[in-house]
C-alpha cells in the first residue's frame, strides 16, 4: 500500500511540473510578441492602407501593392511565410514611433529616406527610385511641362508640400486647389473642376492603374525631385539592415522586384527607374 501511494505522489510531481514547463514556455513566446514587432511565429510589418499600387487595405481584408509586395519578399528572406505575417498601418505621422516602440519589426510605406529620419530610425535600401510628377487627364495635351500649369488648376491634398513647392517656383500661377485626399482630387480632375495632380509618381501611377480609373489618366513623366524609398528600421539593428539590404538585392537579381513593379504600377503605362543601388549601411 505504501508503494502505491508513493507512485502516485511521483506521478502528480511530475504532471505539476510539466504543467509549469508549458506555462513557463507561453509566458516566454508572449514576451517576444511585445519586444520584437513579432513572435517567433510571426513577424509584425508597417504598410500603408491607403495607396493604391504601394499598400492597400481592400475591403475583403487582403493587402495589395508593390510595397506589400517587398515586405512579403523581405520577411520570407527573414524566414516568415506570408502567413506569418501581420500588416500593421504605419502612416506616416507615427512611422518612427512604430519602430521605436517595437510595434513593428521594420517599415515599407512610401518612407523616403531623408537625414532629419535618420537621425531617428535606420534604414535598409533604398528599394524604389520616385519623382515628383504631374497626373492629367488622358486626352490632355496642353500640359507637358510644369510650366504649363500657369493658369491652370493645380489639384493638392491640404497640407501636402509638393503642390506647394510648385506654386511657390515652377508655376507661380498656378490656381492651387486643396482637397481632403487624393481620391477627391481624382474625381476632380475626372470631371475637369482640376487640370493636374502632384505627389510622387508612384503614388500617382498607383491610383490611375486601380481598375476604375484606368484609361483616364495619365503621368506627364516629369522628374521634379528624387525620392528614395528606404525600409524603416529601429535604429541600431544593423544585424537586420544587413539581412533586409541582401533581401533586396536578391529580389533585383532573381527578376522579382520588376515583376512587382509591372504588376502593381504597370497600367498607368508607368515607366519606372532601375532598382537603386543600396547605400545604407554600407
């Protein structure tokens, strides 16, 4: 009798024990989730949810765009399958306090790569080569130049600086009309109360390529500015910049960064520059 007491008691020593491994280990995989912008079953990415071609949230919950298209690239390189992945909106008032915060593992929202951001985050890239442009309507001739927009309606999203600049330098009469966002701006221009919009050519080429814009606009093809898209990163995780920067070009060389260029910005016959050589971090 006493053996069989003794049995028993060693087999609830070690189911109790076993029960404490299983809690130990949850408790362990729920503190990576919050310091690392991910689990180990998961990775957690900023995109943007509103630009069509770059990233968007459709309204059956998917993602879509040529930035949704790097991120999903990069972190299978990182050893994430698209599953695994957690799309989080980074827009672009809290892209820096994303990373710092560790909400996110790293960035890819139209983040051009200036030196006032990196003196708070790093970046891996850049990945994409942008210009300021003009989008007209696609019968309109009489806009070829900036100059051009003299006299004409200049569409801008308020609070935006790139119409700003072109009023202030290029064409200081131009009539500057400001809309609450881009869509409204594209209506505008649809139906002839704006004769231009400006941003960068890839958010341009991104909206008239949606399906129920295309053939109704077109870009101008200027070059008013460069834009380097970079992928935003915690500043100091060099160990990731260098795993993301030959992610990148493994996307160039193996032909997947143009086949998501054609795909997402192609139809608004958009004529995009080469991959840009890498140059942070190095």
């Amino acid at each position: 009798m006493k053996i069989s007491k003794a049995a028993a008691a060693a087999a609830v020593a070690v189911a109790l024990a076993l029960t404490a491994t299983a809690c130990g280990g949850s408790s362990d995989k729920a503190s990576d989730t919050g310091a690392t912008g991910g689990s180990k079953d998961k990775i957690v990415v900023g995109i943007k949810y509103d630009q069509p071609g770059l990233g968007l949230k459709t309204p059956d919950g998917k993602y879509t765009g040529f930035d949704v298209d790097v991120a999903t690239y990069v972190a299978k390189e990182l050893g994430y399958e698209p599953n695994q992945i957690e799309f989080k909106q980074a827009v672009s008032a809290e892209r820096e306090n994303l990373l710092a915060n560790g909400d996110v593992k790293f960035i890819v929202a139209s983040y051009s790569i200036n030196d006032k951001r990196k003196e708070k985050v790093d970046f891996a890239g850049p990945y994409f080569l942008a210009h300021q442009d003009l989008l007209v309507r696609a019968d309109d001739t009489s806009i070829t130049k900036v100059e051009d927009l003299n006299k004409k309606k200049l569409c801008s999203v308020t609070g935006s600086t790139s119409a700003q600049n072109i009023k202030k330098t290029l064409a200081p009469e131009a009539d500057l009309q400001e809309y609450p966002g881009y869509s409204d701006c594209l209506t505008g221009l649809e139906n002839k109360a704006v004769d231009a919009l400006t941003t960068d050519n890839s958010i341009l080429a991104g909206y008239a390529a949606q399906e129920k814009n295309k053939g109704k606009f077109k870009l101008v093809g200027l070059s008013m500015s460069n834009e380097n898209y970079g992928i935003g990163l915690k500043k100091g995780d060099k160990e990731l910049q260098t795993k993301i920067n030959a992610a990148l070009k493994k996307m160039v060389e193996d032909g997947s960064w143009q086949k998501a260029v054609d795909k997402n910005l192609g139809p608004a016959n958009y004529k995009n520059e080469p991959a840009p050589q890498i140059t942070e971090g190095s």
